[in-house]
C-alpha cells in the first residue's frame, strides 16, 4: 500500500518523522508541481502543500 503525505514548509519534518516511523524506510520527498500547489492542501494543516513525500 502506497503512503502519500502532502507538506507544507511548517510540517515538512513531521511529515518525514511519520512516515518513517510508519513505513520503517525513508521516503520519497518531492517538489509538487505548481499546478498541483494549487488545488492540494497539507495533510496536517489548511496551508498550501509544497511537497508530496511517498514510498519510492
């Protein structure tokens, strides 16, 4: 099952810290595309997402 997390800049590092506690491996962390900034919010607030972190 594949783990998605989108972050803004404030929860990138808790974000990072869930899921390696979750998945036991680091993640994928990636810019999102600007017309994804857009429509997606951060997983853990209502700011805009700036980076999507996934499995590999």
């Amino acid at each position: 099952m594949k783990m998605t997390i989108y972050s803004c800049e404030t929860h990138i590092n808790h974000a990072l810290d869930v899921f390696v506690a979750r998945e036991g491996e680091f993640p994928i962390m990636e810019l999102l595309s600007d017309d994804k900034k857009l429509s997606t919010s951060c997983t853990y607030c209502e700011e805009a997402a700036l980076y999507i972190v996934a499995n590999k």
